[in-house]
C-alpha cells in the first residue's frame, strides 16, 4: 500500500510505511494497470516481489516434494520457518512503531493476569480427567514427534483425527517443559485463551472503541465456555486467538497507514490453516472485511497491495498445508464429511426411517441458533446441560445483535451467522460447544455493545451492576454447579506411554 515514487528512488515503505498514502492512484485511474506500473517501476518492490515468489516457492516444494512422507528429518520445518521470517523482514516497512503507554495497559494486565488464573487453577484435576480425544492427541504427540533424535513426523500433513500435524508439536514442547501431566499437557491451551483475551480486545478497540474493548475482554475472561476450552488439550481454542489477530492487524495497520499490519495479519490467517477447522471462518470475514474497504476507499490501489502482502505471508505460511489438501481431499476433509449432517444416511439415523427433511430442517435451525440462548449444548467435551451464554448475558447478547445492526456493524454479526451455520446447521447432531468456539469474540463483543452503550447515556451504576452479575454469574456455574457434576466423558488418564509415563 505504497505510492510510486520512482523517479526519486523513494517507496513508500522506504519512507516509512504508507504514511504517503493519499499520494496513490485512486479508484478511476483502474487499479491493475497501477500496480503493474508501481511494480515495474520500483526497484525496492521488484526486489519485495522476488523474495515473496522465492518464499512461496521454496514452501511450495517442500509441499510438493513431502506431501506423501508421513516422517523426515526436520529440517524442513526449519526452512520453513526462516523463510516466513525472510518475508516479513524484507516486506515490513523501515518505519518503527511506537506504542506509548498508558493507564489502561495496566488494567488489560490485571485482566490478563485473571484470565490465566482462572485457566490454570486445579488444571490437573478440573476437569477430572482428560476426554478420550485428548488422550488420543497426548498419545500421537508422544509417540510421532521427534520418537528419535533423527526423525520426526511431517506437521504438513493430517493425523490424529484428520487435524493438521503442527499443532501436535506444540502440545509436545509444554508437555517436555512442564511435565508429561495432565495439566502440562492441557496447559498450552490455558495459554492460547489466555492471549484470546488480548487479541480480543485489540480487535473490538479497533472497530468500537477502547471501553467497549475492555468490557469485552472482561467479559471473556470469565466466560465460562472460554474458560472450559481453555482448559482440554485440544486446538480449538486457538481459534479465539488466529481470528482476532488476523482481522485486528489488518483493519489496525490500514488504519495506522502501516503495511507491516498486513503481514501480521497474513501470519496469523496462514498459522489459522493448521488448527481447529471452525476456524477456517476467518476466510469468510476476511472477504467480507476487504469488500467493505475497498467500498469505502478511494485509495484502492493501496489497499490491493495491502492486501496482497497479507495474501503473500498467509499463502507462504500455509502452502506446504494446501499442497497437501489438494493432493489428498479425502485425507483432510475426512473428519467434515463425518459429522455432515445432510448425508442421506446421516439424516435417516438421526430421524428415523420416516424421513421428513422439513421438520430435519427445523431440529438442525432450532438447534444451531437456539443453543446460543435457549437450548443446552450437547458436547461431550463439555456437556453444560446449559445454553452457550447464561443470564443477563443472554438478553444482552441478543440486544447486541440488535444495536449493532443498526450501527451498521455487521462484522460480528456475519462472524456469528457463519459459525452457526457451518458449525451447528450443517452437521451433525448440533449444539455443540465444540462447533462455536471461534464464535466467542464475537460473542463476547455483542454482549459488551448495549454495555457501553449505558456507559455512554449516563447509566455507569447499571453498566457496572450487569458487568458484575455476568462475571459472578459465569463463575459460579462453572466453578461450583459445573465443577459439583462435570461432564462424564471426561474421565480419562494421561495415556501410559513408554519412556514418557510410567
């Protein structure tokens, strides 16, 4: 998102990221023509575009070349990393970002301080035992990851449950670090939630402003469904962490005229691929995000190379993974077509041999979008026997949604709408608090609307009254009634492994 100052010799991000910005072609002067010409003419940018094709194209062979290899050496991943790390030094523009501190850090590090606190306590035995998914994760972790210094297994590919590799590598570093526990197990994931917290506020205060960000983040540090996920030793709560990051970079470094917000954020979209699959939704509000811009700008040459730079990092992070998926569907997509639910067999097993696709139609639509309100959710992983959101919290989501329809905020919105729909209508059988995980920033977020909004009409006592019900509300249900009859699937020991456990 630089202009072409060419006949000086001087880019934009050589001068500082895009402060020059109001200097590009705006949207009539046709937006390819420009950027071939921006291209052609910079010297600076020719040299950025041959090392993002040499990036990409280094993790496009190790695609390629690995695809069918269950284990290698390791020094691919290697590769991999530093030319991710090559990218984003040579595409980051020379001007520093400096943030300035203030109060309000403080306040973000107690809540962050909380949040870890309510994610680690009794780790090890709250819930009391692991879900057998968990031990199935612990298990492949243990024995694939590096089984001998020479060799270790491919994280470009699927394995356990038809879930990217990666992120076994990470569970296998806390467990070598903090003991192969239970709780050192299921402590990166504590982790990942408790940065969620960050991530979400940094994105609601770009889009609603600060105070609606912190009642946010207040919000989701006691949120009983995001304490729980943060609590099992699976990587679904690293959705709450991936989504927030990529669209808060992006709106944040467009907005601060810095295109390095675009490499963060194509890091964090491309880190996304291998993780939970509902997180996958970040595609869908990233679409969205980019249309709703390039609408309202009229620097569209400018945000087509913004664009592109995050398109360049995600692609580059991601392509040895894509490689894979294109190479082997079945593989990847395995775990999807399971749980779909409009499979004529899956419909006849959850109906009955008297198949009416109309009253099907409306179990699947009360299911997905009541469990939010109205209707207990059915995860063994955690097994509530509650809707997703309780009390206070309940009306005020639904006020949420309401307001910011009317502002005209329909990013949260659209975010909520497309986890339903993917996670709870489409397959079977909803609600599943596993399905919406990634859906509670923006959950967190609505609730946090009508609640600055009381802040802003001079009804600071209210605001403050329902911010402490809510808070006190979700940690009573889950420290004490959830914590009195936790879910039954949960009741798994730490997997005998040999040279591991004993």
């Amino acid at each position: 998102m630089e202009d072409n100052n060419s006949k000086n010799g001087k880019s934009a991000d050589s001068a500082g990221g895009i402060t020059e910005i109001n200097e590009l072609p705006k949207r009539h002067e046709g937006v390819i023509k420009k950027l071939w010409k921006i291209a052609r003419d910079d010297e600076n940018r020719v040299f950025q575009i041959v090392v993002a094709v040499a990036c990409i194209t280094a993790n496009f062979l190790i695609g390629v070349f690995y695809q069918d290899k269950i284990f290698f050496k390791g020094w691919q991943v290697i590769i991999w990393a530093i030319s991710l790390i090559f990218l984003f030094v040579e595409l980051v523009p020379k001007r520093k970002i400096v943030l300035k501190p203030d109060r309000v850090w403080a306040a973000i590090g107690a809540i962050l301080l909380a949040g870890f606190f309510l994610r680690v306590v009794g780790l090890g035995t709250f819930p009391p035992g692991f879900h057998i998914d968990e031990v199935g994760t612990a298990d492949f972790t243990l024995r694939h990851i590096f089984p001998n210094p020479d060799e270790t297994i491919n994280p470009f590919i699927t394995g356990n449950n038809s879930h990217p590799i990666l992120y076994n590598y990470i569970l296998r570093f806390f467990m070598d670090v903090f003991g192969y526990t239970i709780a050192g197990d299921r402590l990166s994931s504590a982790v990942a939630g408790t940065l969620a917290i960050l991530a979400t506020y940094f994105l609601v205060k770009e889009f609603s402003g600060r105070r609606s960000a912190i009642m946010a983040a207040i919000i989701m540090t006691s949120y009983n469904v995001h304490i729980h996920w943060s609590r099992i030793a699976l990587n679904n709560i690293w959705t709450t962490l991936w989504i927030p990051l990529t669209i808060g970079f992006f709106i944040w470094g467009w907005r601060i005229k810095w295109s390095g917000g675009a490499l963060l954020a194509g890091l964090a979209l491309g880190m996304t691929a291998y993780f939970y699959s509902g997180g996958y939704v970040v595609v869908f509000l990233m679409i969205y995000l980019i249309w709703k811009l390039w609408r309202e700008t009229n620097l569209q040459t400018g945000l087509a190379i913004y664009t592109g730079k995050m398109l360049a990092m995600a692609l580059s992070t991601a392509l040895p993974l894509l490689i894979f998926v294109l190479a082997k569907p079945d593989q990847f997509f395995l775990r999807a077509n399971e749980i779909n639910a409009w499979k004529p067999e899956a419909v006849k097993i959850l109906m009955g041999d008297n198949v009416n696709y109309v009253s099907f139609f409306w179990t699947q639509f009360s299911g997905a979008f009541g469990v939010y309100n109205f209707i207990p959710e059915q995860s063994g992983f955690y097994l509530s026997n509650a809707p997703l959101i309780l009390g206070a919290a309940s009306i005020l989501f639904l006020v949420g949604i309401g307001w910011a329809y009317y502002k005209k905020l329909f990013l949260p919105i659209i975010w909520i709408l497309f986890v339903t729909i993917l996670g709870g209508f489409l397959v079977a059988p909803p609600p599943s608090s596993s399905h919406y995980v990634a859906a509670i920033p923006a959950i967190c977020w609505l609730i946090a609307i009508p609640i600055d909004r009381m802040f802003s009409t001079n009804r600071r006592v209210w605001a403050i009254a329902l911010i402490v019900a809510i808070v006190v509300a979700d940690l009573f249900f889950y420290f004490y009634i959830y914590h009195a009859m936790p879910g039954r699937d949960l009741i798994f020991p730490f997997p005998q492994v040999p040279n591991f456990t004993s």
